[in-house]
C-alpha cells in the first residue's frame, strides 16, 4: 500500500448520469473499497428539506462488461432502514422485500460507478482517505468505468495508456486507434468515442499524439487537453479483451 499523510474529501455533484470513484485511498492506504463507502449526502433521519439523494429514487447502475444495463441499486437511509428493520444501505431496485443488501459489493480504488441523480436536487457523492504517493495503475478490459483517483483534476493528456509508442512491440497492451474512450451526455447516452494515436502513427501522420475522435478521419483535432476530469469523476473506456490493457494515472504528489 503506497499513501501519505496528506488526507481530504472529493465531493462530486450528481446531476442526472455520472461517473463516480474515489480519489484517495483510506486512511492507512488501503484501496479496499466496497459500496459502503460510497457516501451520498441522504437525509438520514427524514427531518430534511427534501434537497440531496433522493432515497429509494436516486441509484447506482450496474452495467456489464459490455456496457449493457444490469440492475440499479438504490439507497435505504437511516430512517427508511429502521422502520422496514433492515440494513441502511444499498438495495436492488427490484428487490422489493430489500432481502439483500448491497453494501459489500467491491469498488476496486482506480475504477468508478454510474450514478444517477435527480436534475437540481443536489445530490453529492463523497469519498474521503488519503492521497496515495504512487501511480495508479487500472486494468482495462471490454467496457470499464474509470475515476479519476487523484485529488487534482486531470485531462485526457494526463492518462497514459500502456500502448506500443514506436509500434516494435508485441501487439499486446492498449490497442492504438482500436480501443476507446466512450463519452456519454447527462442522459447516459453515447455521445462519442475517442481514440488513442501513439507516437508512430502520430509520426507518420504528422499529428499530435493523444487522444482523436473515431469520426475524425483527418485526425483535425486533437482532444488531450479538450476533456477534463474533476477529482472523483469517472468516464468509461473501451479495451480489447485478453490483450492486458492498463490506464495509469500518476499521483498528485509525484514530483516531476
């Protein structure tokens, strides 16, 4: 376990569909998250005005590796938990007799979640720990959400994918002009994907290397510095399966 001393909180609004992940590890260090530590801003007692994540509304999407919807969760606060005598915590929507509560589920630190909260309600998603002092380092395989696990904001220039930049390697790693970044818009709905050109291709192009949307042919823009992530926020990618694809994302306190 790599972290510091240096502690924090990363508050994320919700509005609607969004990717969400810690951005410290817990105090000690430890990467091991599970949905219990998805803090939600829930009026717990139901004395509340009504605003923050709207229990028993408000959910976690779980997708598979595909990307295809799975289930939802939604979330039993305090209140709700103690008059149905049951765990507060996170709940398959369909399970209507909340038989099974969802808390253990792991979230591995370097990956994230969708979350969708009601428009205008203001809903929050909190994780709190320490700043890890070393790289995160994320496989990536068919459809994954990933956070963005360090306390700074970051562009797309920042994530550094483990693809073959002088195209002497073995074919393994990220795919170049293969495997993608999907962005989706408030709704949850595709919006776009972006490809990564390393550095031969961006050579033989003579382009800019980084990251390109699929629909731009002539590689017109180049979009590393075009797309920013706040602490906490997640987007999904796209990686070929068996081909060990990683994204790493550096640590705030590295130096250089």
């Amino acid at each position: 376990m790599e972290s510091s001393n240096t502690v924090g909180f990363n508050d994320k609004g919700i509005n609607q569909y969004e990717f969400v992940g810690p951005s410290f590890t817990k105090t000690g260090g430890s990467e091991a998250f599970t949905y219990a530590d998805i803090d939600v801003n829930c009026d717990e007692d139901g004395t509340g005005d009504g605003s923050g994540w709207q229990p028993l509304a408000d959910y976690i999407v779980m997708l598979d590796e595909n990307g295809t919807y799975v289930r939802k969760l939604i979330y039993a606060p305090q209140y709700i938990a103690t008059e149905l005598s049951i765990t507060k915590g996170w709940y398959d929507n369909d399970d209507e007799n909340y038989e099974t509560c969802w808390n253990s589920t792991p979230l591995t630190f370097g990956y994230g979640v969708q979350v969708c909260g009601t428009d205008g309600a203001g809903a929050k998603v909190t994780f709190k720990g320490e700043v890890k002092n070393a790289p995160t380092v994320t496989d990536v395989e068919n459809y994954m959400a990933i956070a963005n696990c360090s306390p700074v904001t970051i562009t797309l220039a920042d994530l550094v994918v483990n693809c073959d930049e002088d195209g002497t390697g073995d074919g393994t790693g990220w795919q170049p002009l293969a495997d993608y970044i999907v962005m989706l818009d408030e709704n949850g709905t595709f919006v776009r994907k972006l490809i990564y050109a390393p550095q031969y291709i961006a050579t033989e192009l003579s382009i800019t290397k980084g990251w390109y949307d699929n629909d731009d042919e002539d590689y017109l823009t180049c979009w590393n510095n075009l797309v920013s992530y706040a602490p906490g926020e997640g987007f999904q990618m796209c990686a070929t399966a068996g081909m060990n694809a990683t994204v790493t994302v550096k640590s705030a306190l590295a130096t250089e």
